[in-house]
C-alpha cells in the first residue's frame, strides 16, 4: 500500500549540507501499525512530512496504492493530503478559532463534505474518541489529553488510508498518553488505515506491530523486544 | 460561512484592537479623497447650479466685454423676425447682511419662453394684480420661498440690499412659486432697476437666446451672428460656465493629490495591520495547509478577508469623509471665492461617482496591502506556516531589492521631470515616485543604522547591545513603520517648506509691489466683478484729497480672448512710483513700460505658462470694437491670481472695450502728510455716497497674506490628517512588533529587568527608529519641496517660487516623529510591565 523506495532529504544550515534521509526504503501494509523510533534529530517528522505530501524528497519514490505521490505537483500533494491523510500531531495544531466540532468537520468540509452528513459524521467521530458531551467546547479549554483526542478525531473523521502520528503522546502526561495510544490504534485498525507512528515513547513503540529505527538517516528494521 | 474561512477570519474578531487599527488608517485615507471630493464637486456644483437655474431653457447667449451689450441691440434683434426667443438680462452680485447673493434683472414679458429659467419662474411668479408694482415700485425683487424663510422676510418686507458699496432699499415682491436647486441665492428684479443698481444703464449683462434644434436653428444663428455688431458674440450656454470651472482646475487636483497622500501613507498601516494579522495566523495557515486547503483557497480567504476590511473602511471613509467635507467646503468655497469665481454653496453633495472611487481605492489599498503577507503565507510550505525566522529572512531580502528599487524610483522621478516640460500630472507622478523611493530606501537605512549602533554600542553595555540588534532583526515590523513614518515626515517637510517659501515669496512681491498709501476698492463679491465700480464723483473727491500727491487706478475686469477663453485683465494709470513696484521677469524695463504706454500688454508669469506666451508673442482679446491682437511688451512676477493678469494701459482699454470705471484707487501721500488725518478724511468723503474699502498699505499687506493662509488651510488640514494617519501607521507596526516578542521581554524580566528597565529598552527602540525615519526624510524633504516648487507648482501656476528653509518646518516634522515613536512604545511598555511573566515565558 505505501512503498517507500530509496528517499533522500537533506537541509543546508549554513555551509553545511544536513543528510538528514539517506537512501530510505520501506513499506506498510493496509492495516498495518508502524513505529518509526530515533532520537532526537534523526529525521522522524521529516519521513512523515515527506510520506504526506507536506515536503518534497530530493530523490527516491513514494508510492501510495499504486499512485506516485512524490512525483505530484504541489496542488496534486494537497489534494492527495487532504483525502488519504490524516494527520496527529504533538501539539495537537487544533484551531483556536473554531471550536471542537468545527475543528473535526472542517476536514470534511475541504473535502466537500457539507452540512448535516458533515455534523452528523464529525459528531460521530467525536463520539468515537468520547467527547461527544463537549461538540461545541472551545478547544483550548480542553486537556491536552482532550485536545488530542479531538486530534485524533480530525485525522479520522474523512476515513483516510494512511494516518501519521508525530511524537502523539509527547505533550501528555502519563495518564492521558496510556488512554492515547489504544485509542488511536483501534481507530486506525476498525477503519484498515495504516498507522505510521514517530515517537521516541518506548510504551508506544511497544504498541506497533513492527519498529523502524531511523539511525544517521537510515531506517532498520528493529524488533519487538528490543523497543523496551 | 465555510469553516476555512472562518478559522482564518474569526481571529479579527477576536483581536478587535487590531481590526480597529486597520479599519481607522483605511477610513482616514478614504475620509480624505471624499472629503476634497466632496467639497471642490459641491462647490463646481453650487457654480452650475447657479447657472442653470438663470438659463434654464436657453440654448445661447449673446455676451460683450465687462462694459456690457448696448439694449438698442435687444430691440433691433427681437424685431428682427428670427425663429429665436430673446430675452434681455442684467446680471451681477448683491449682499443681504453677509448673504452673497445673485442679482439678476428680468423682462417679465420676454421670459416666458424659457421654460426652466429664473426669468421664466420670475415672470411666473408676478400676479397680474402686482405687475403695476413690478414695474413702478422701487427696489421690488423676488427670491425662493426657502430663502425668504432663512431671512424671515414676508412679500412687502423691505430690507436693505448692499450693490457695490451702496446700501439700497429693496422690498420682497413676492416669492418664487416653487423652489429648484441653485434658486437659493437668486434675486429676480425688474431690468430696469438692476441697470440703475448695477450702473448699467442702457446696457444689458447677455441676451440669452432659445434657438430652435437642427437646420433651421443653424441658419438663424448664422443670420443673427451677422447681425452682431464688432465685440459681441454669441456663444452655446455652459461654455462660460466650463471655462470659469476649468480656471479652478488646478487648485481641485492639488487638492486630490494631497488626499492621494494621505491614502498612500494610509497603506502602510494597513499592510501593517494585515501583515501583523497574517504573521499571528501562522500556524493556522500551516495547520489548514497541512489538512488540504490549497494555497489557492488560503490566498482567496485572506484577499477576502483583506476586500472585507477595504470595503467596511471606505463605507466609513466614506461617511467620515462626509463629515469632514462639510467642513471643508467653506474653505473651499472661500478660496474659489478670492480666487476664481463667486459661488454660494448652500448644498452640500457628494457624487455617486465619488463614492464609487473611495470605495474603489479602499478596496484597493487594502487588497494591495495584503497582497504580499497572504502571497508568502499561502505559498510557503504547509510545516513553515509563516515562522518569524523565515519571515525576517524574507524581510532582510526584500530590503535589499527595496533599496535598488529606491534608486529606480528616485531615478524615474528624476527622469520624469527631465522628460516633460509642461506636463502637471508627469510632476506628480514624479513627486510620488520621489515619496515612495524615499519608503524604499528606509528599511535598508534603519537595518544599517541599527546594526552600526549595536555594534559600537556592544562593549558599553549589552541590553543596549540587544535592543539595536532586536530592531534590525525585526524588520518585518520595524521595516514597515519606519517606511510609512519616514514616507509622511518626507511629504510634511516638503510641503511645509513649499508653504513657507511660498510665503516669503510673497512677502517679498506684496512689499515690492505695493507701494501706495492707501488702497481704496469698491466692495462686493468676486474678483474682477464690472459691477464693482468706484462712482466716478467719489473717485474725483478722494484723488483731489488734501494730502494726496499721485494716485493710480486700476480697472479690474474678465475679458474673453480668442483662443484661451476668459483672461483676468487690470487696464492700469500708473503714478510714477508705481513702475518700480512691478518685477519684470522677461522685457528690459524701459523698453516694456514704453510699449505698454503705447497700449502694448505686461502679462504676469502665471498668463505666461498658462498660454504659453513669451514677449513679443501676441494676445488676440475680444474687445468692443471686435478682436484685436496686443503685443505681449513684457512679463512680470505675480503671486495674486493663479490664473494670471494681463495689464493694460487704461487709455487703451477705455479706447477698445469703451469702459472708462475704476474698480480700485491707489493714493499715494505726500512727505510732510499725517496718514491718520488723511485717512479720516477720506471716509469722510466717502461718506454717505459709497461705501468703499480704504486700507492702508499695511492692512492691505496683512489681508493678502490673510487671504494666502486661508488658501492653504486645507492644504494644512490635509497635511495634519496625513501626519495622524503616519502616526497612526507607526504605532500599529510597533505594537504589533512589540506584541509578538511578549515572551522575549518576559524574558529579560525573568533575567532580572525591572519593568521600568523593559519600558525603557522599548521607548528607546521605538526613539531610535523615530530617529532614522527622521535622518531619512530630512534631505528627501527638501527634495519634496524642491519638486514640489519648481516641477509641480511650476507646472501647476506658472509661478517662481524661491526657496525658502525654515528651521521651524524642520522642528515640526521632528516633534511628530518622535513623538509619535514614543507614543508608539507607550502602550507595549505598559502591557510588558504588567504581564504575569511565568504566562508570558510559557507562550509562544
């Protein structure tokens, strides 16, 4: 489904050119629930924001059911985004100016989904995450286990193929992250979406059903065991 | 509304202070292009109306030079047997209290004609039982319903009437059965009466004349024009009307280009504020991009949003502008009133397509201003969002290119003017390249100056250091308020500077020029009016005066010519001391003043430029005995009438336009002669006979330059508008500035900074950067008001102006920068101190 094949991306800070991917080649099944685990630098975000569509790689492919998203122009990226991904992140990136429901249905909306399916669909998925009592909250009122949980809800409510999470649990605390993290895989798994995950968490690498290790730019399969 | 859109623009609402800012520079900008609008179209308006509302269904007119059209003609041309309706008039102006009003005098029998016309309603308005009255009771006169209510007069009231320095005693006949705009300031009276009270006896002001459309009308028109003796014309009506309109033209578009200043200015603030609004959306924007929204749908919901902010502005420009055109029509009307023709503004308007242009150049501006930070926040990549590194990054770009954009600009201008001679609008194209390549050029300036004084100021001590270092990497915010502050300073020194050496200028020529004693005029409305006319027997009396040793007189009148139309003319008996008082500017003094004796012409330099003419050049005027083309002798400095003067020996005009008034005395005193003596007699032997207006030479110089502030009160009151919106502009970028390093000021504190220390730290930021914008615009300034005296008045008026550098121009335009740079810091040196610092440190 996804197929990731030789992708290079590198960042120039100042005189120096930062390899940052190096030749990475990888790939994930319908259903399937991946870790990618590095420290601090390793490149973890910037594999997610290639796979998306949000930056482009300076070589290598991405392929996505058979469809070269790294090939496409800009407009053709947004428009693959918009439909076949969806996107969780640390800080949750909820708008502050809309308040929860709308956060959740404007997805829909960009995807040409409008009024009562879009409520009754982004309602659905709010009940999903068990915030259907706070549809109409201000988000930042909310906990950040909250926030996140409504997230969660945004990245799903379109039915994407393909959900990324980067670092999902690195703003929570203890408690809301051991709520997380089944949550977000039994989302992903009851709608067959691949989740690909960038966390440096060991809990929820744990959780994935195969770990990548990105070291000095290049991703190696690790296993199960060692992600403790 | 769709959820993007509402993710993006419910943060103005959320940030009302902000949206206001915007909101206010746009409605000044706006507020200033309507109100000059509405008052030079109120005004132009008022004119036509008072026009129309005479002619009503005229076609023509047959019109004679200031001494006017023999009545035996009207006679021979009504018995004449042409398909045309004639009907005589005498017209001219008349005071009730300080009512400027038009007086105009009817045929009731001829009118009826006309529908539409003031003679036509006139006419209508005499009850058959009052013609007798008409015609036998003395002083009888008509005006509109409403008018008569402002003066509480009744048909039958008499109430006194000022013509010419006379008081007469009129009495309300009857009112005008319905009222049309432009009747307001209309007084109908019998002609007979108006040829006594305008001393135009056995002469009539025009005949107009219905001529019937097509074939038939041609070939009676062409059989009447054969039948005009020489110096009478016939002409379509609303020809005069254009021309005297045409005569203000200039002073309308400096008045528009002062209002296009304050728009421009008006932009920078709100590029500020939507620049601001768009850095503070970043992650929005990055967040709705990384969700799908297409750089596409972003750039529209913010140019929308831009639109929405331009269109909510010009509606209350709009209406802000309504408010200070009202005020601004007076000063109008009283500078169209010294300077070019008589109007009575009673009505106040703003035309449709005046509004269709404010709301036009709001949106614009806005749409303009938003153009770059939506451009650079919809198209950068979905992760960046709009970071402030990134942002600054550009910000250091765009100066450079600024600066090699300012060279260019500053380049064009000058080409520009080098490239055209004549041409008003190359000038003030040229003028705003020069302001904006001064906007360019300020960025660069305050990176440099900023980066110099931190690096001398690192040793002494470091929160010096930082505060200089912060300025200079800041110049997304810091570049745009020190453009708009450097941009307005330049425009306000410049004009200030115009100001003062126009001012000084003509101190100068008024003491040069004005050499008699005493002044003595006949008063009324409008310059070079015929009716105002001082009694020959009052004339006599003063000139023979005790104490009197030479006088000129002078004979003010408006002559048409062949080519230009309407041509201000002064026909001249000059005392021997008055010569020297003339500036020749082209002409060598003995030969001019001998051709002009001959009854050869002396024209001022503004007639010069106006008809392109040069000495030895001829001018064809329409005089009584028909054209005759003068020799233009000489050329001389004038500051009095932007239109232009020609002078005329007075011998001469007497012989061509056969009018031997005198408008205006000059009494010169003999040495041993105590003025104050001499001047009481003089009223004394005006006294009683004609109210005349005796100025000593001072008085006269104090109302000259009386009438000369006056002219550039709006010019002032433009000017200040421009300095509120540039501060306005200033203080929007350096809050916001301010605003967005919240965390980085709470730092300091948490670092140890007292709250007065940070309060400081800014105001000495936002000073440095008063400073800079300052240091910018003072050499560009006088380059402004270079441009502004030799390009654009020069082309404007035809006048020389020297210049003039007043220290005190300079000390204006200082106090405003820097005080508007530290109000600017007042409010986030506030904010700042009060911030909880452990929020402020948690908050990105």
């Amino acid at each position: 489904m996804l197929r990731i094949s030789d992708l290079s991306r590198s960042f120039r800070e100042g005189e120096r050119v930062h390899r940052v991917l190096d030749h990475v080649s990888a790939q994930i099944g319908a259903g399937e629930v991946v870790a990618i685990v590095g420290r601090s630098g390793s490149g973890k975000s910037t594999l997610l924001n290639l796979v998306s569509g949000i930056d482009r790689a300076d070589g290598g492919t991405i392929e996505f059911d058979g469809r070269v998203v790294s090939a496409l122009g800009e407009p053709e990226r947004t428009l693959f985004r918009r439909k076949h991904v969806g996107f969780v992140y640390q800080l949750f990136n909820l708008l502050p100016t809309l308040d929860v429901e709308e956060n959740v249905r404007l997805v829909l909306e960009l995807n040409g989904v409008r009024g009562a399916a879009a409520r009754a669909r982004s309602r659905t998925a709010l009940a999903e995450v068990g915030l259907g009592e706070r549809l109409h909250s201000r988000v930042d009122v909310l906990s950040g286990g909250e926030q996140q949980r409504v997230a969660i809800a945004r990245a799903l409510v379109h039915e994407p193929a393909l959900l990324l999470a980067d670092e999902p649990t690195g703003n929570l605390d203890q408690g809301s992250a051991r709520e997380i993290v089944p949550l977000l895989r039994a989302l992903a798994q009851r709608r067959s979406a691949a989740l690909l995950i960038a966390t440096h968490d060991p809990a929820l690498a744990r959780a994935a059903d195969r770990v990548l290790e990105l070291i000095d730019g290049r991703l190696q399969a690790r296993a199960l065991e060692e992600g403790s | 509304m769709r959820l993007s859109w509402a993710a993006v623009l419910r943060h103005l609402v959320r940030h009302p202070a902000q949206l206001l800012l915007a909101l206010v520079g746009l409605a000044l900008g706006v507020a200033t292009i309507a109100a000059v609008d509405m008052a030079t179209a109120s005004a132009a308006r008022a004119f036509e109306l008072s026009i129309d509302a005479v002619n009503g269904a005229a076609t023509h007119e047959i019109v004679a030079g200031p001494a006017g059209i023999d009545e035996r003609l009207y006679v021979a041309l009504a018995r004449a047997g042409l398909p045309i309706d004639f009907a005589p008039l005498v017209e001219g102006y008349a005071a009730i209290g300080d009512r400027s009003m038009q007086l105009v005098g009817i045929d009731p029998f001829a009118s009826p004609a006309f529908d539409g016309s003031a003679f036509a309603a006139g006419a209508a308005a005499v009850q058959p039982g009052e013609l007798a009255r008409w015609f036998t009771q003395e002083g009888t006169l008509m005006m509109a319903p409403g008018t008569a209510e402002q003066l509480h007069l009744e048909p039958g009231d008499s109430f006194a009437l000022e013509v010419s320095g006379r008081t007469r005693t009129a009495q309300l006949l009857a009112r005008l059965r319905a009222e049309r705009p432009g009747d307001e300031t209309l007084l109908l009276t019998d002609i007979a009466q108006a040829q006594e009270w305008l001393h135009l006896i056995g002469h009539l002001s025009r005949i107009a004349l219905r001529v019937p459309a097509g074939r038939d009308g041609e070939l009676a028109l062409a059989r009447l024009k054969e039948r005009l003796p020489a110096g009478v014309e016939v002409r379509a009506v609303g020809s005069r009307t254009r021309e005297n309109i045409d005569l203000a033209a200039t002073f309308t578009v400096n008045l528009q280009a002062m209002s296009l200043l304050a728009l421009l200015v008006g932009f920078f603030l709100i590029y500020s504020a939507v620049s601001f609004a768009v850095v503070q959306r970043r992650a929005t924007i990055g967040v709705l991009r990384a969700l799908g929204a297409t750089r596409r749908a972003l750039l529209a919901t913010l140019l929308g949003e831009a639109a929405l902010i331009g269109a909510v502005g010009a509606v209350l420009g709009v209406l802000l502008g309504a408010v200070i055109g009202h005020a601004l029509v007076r000063l109008v009307a009283g500078t169209i009133n010294d300077l070019y023709f008589v109007v009575a503004v009673s009505r106040v308007t703003l035309p449709a397509s005046s509004i269709l242009k404010a709301l036009a150049a709001g949106i614009g501006v806005a749409l303009i201003a938003a153009a770059i930070p939506a451009l650079e926040a919809a198209g950068s990549s979905p992760q960046l969002g709009l970071k402030r590194s990134v942002l600054e990054a550009r910000a250091v770009d765009a100066s450079r290119w600024l600066l090699l954009a300012s060279a260019l600009l500053g380049g064009a201008a000058l080409a520009i003017v080098a490239g055209s001679t004549r041409s008003l609008f190359a000038g003030f194209v040229a003028l705003f390249l020069l302001l904006l390549a001064v906007a360019a050029l300020a960025p660069a300036a305050l990176r440099a100056s900023a980066r110099a004084a931190a690096h001398l100021s690192a040793r002494a001590s470091p929160i010096a250091h930082l505060a200089l270092n912060d300025i200079a990497a800041s110049l997304s915010r810091t570049g745009v308020a020190v453009a708009a502050l450097s941009l307005a300073v330049c425009a306000m020194i410049g004009v200030a500077l115009m100001v003062d050496s126009f001012r000084e200028s003509l101190h100068d020529w008024l003491g040069r020029t004005l050499r008699a004693d005493f002044y003595v005029t006949a008063p009324g409305p409008g310059f070079a009016r015929p009716e105002r006319r001082i009694e020959p027997a009052v004339a006599a009396a003063l000139v023979t005066m005790p104490g009197i040793i030479a006088h000129s007189e002078s004979r003010r009148v408006r002559v048409e010519s062949a080519a230009f139309g309407p041509v201000s003319l002064d026909a001249l008996t000059l005392a021997p001391a008055s010569y020297a008082g003339f500036q020749l500017t082209a002409g060598n003094a003995a030969s001019v003043w001998s051709a002009y004796e001959r009854g050869a012409l002396v024209i001022s330099e503004p007639l010069a430029w106006r008809l392109g003419l040069a000495v030895g050049k001829e001018l064809t005027l329409i005089t009584a005995r028909g054209p005759h083309t003068f020799e233009v002798a000489g050329i001389y400095r004038e500051y009095g009438n932007d239109a232009g003067t020609a002078l005329l020996n007075r011998a001469a005009y007497a012989r061509w336009w056969q009018d031997d008034a005198v408008t205006a005395l000059g009494l010169y005193l003999a040495p041993a002669a105590q003025a104050g003596a001499v001047l009481a007699q003089l009223h004394a032997a005006a006294a009683g006979r004609q109210a005349l207006l005796i100025r000593s030479n001072a008085e006269v110089r104090a109302l000259s330059m009386s009438i000369f502030e006056r002219t550039f009160t709006i010019t002032r009151v433009l000017y200040w508008l421009t300095a509120g919106v540039a501060a306005l502009s200033l203080v929007s970028a350096l809050v916001a500035w301010e605003l967005e390093r919240a965390r980085e000021l709470a730092l300091l504190r948490s670092l140890g900074l007292t709250p007065r220390g940070v309060a400081l730290l800014i105001e000495a930021q936002t000073g440095f950067i008063g400073v800079v914008a300052l240091l910018t615009a003072l050499p560009a300034g006088v380059l402004t008001a270079l441009m502004l005296i030799d390009v654009v008045n020069r082309r404007a008026f035809g006048w020389q102006i020297d210049l003039h550098v007043d220290v005190q121009a300079f000390g204006t335009a200082a106090a405003v920068a820097l005080a508007a740079a530290l109000v600017a810091g007042l409010y986030p040196s506030w904010r700042s101190a009060r911030a909880p610092l452990a929020q402020a440190i948690r908050e990105e």
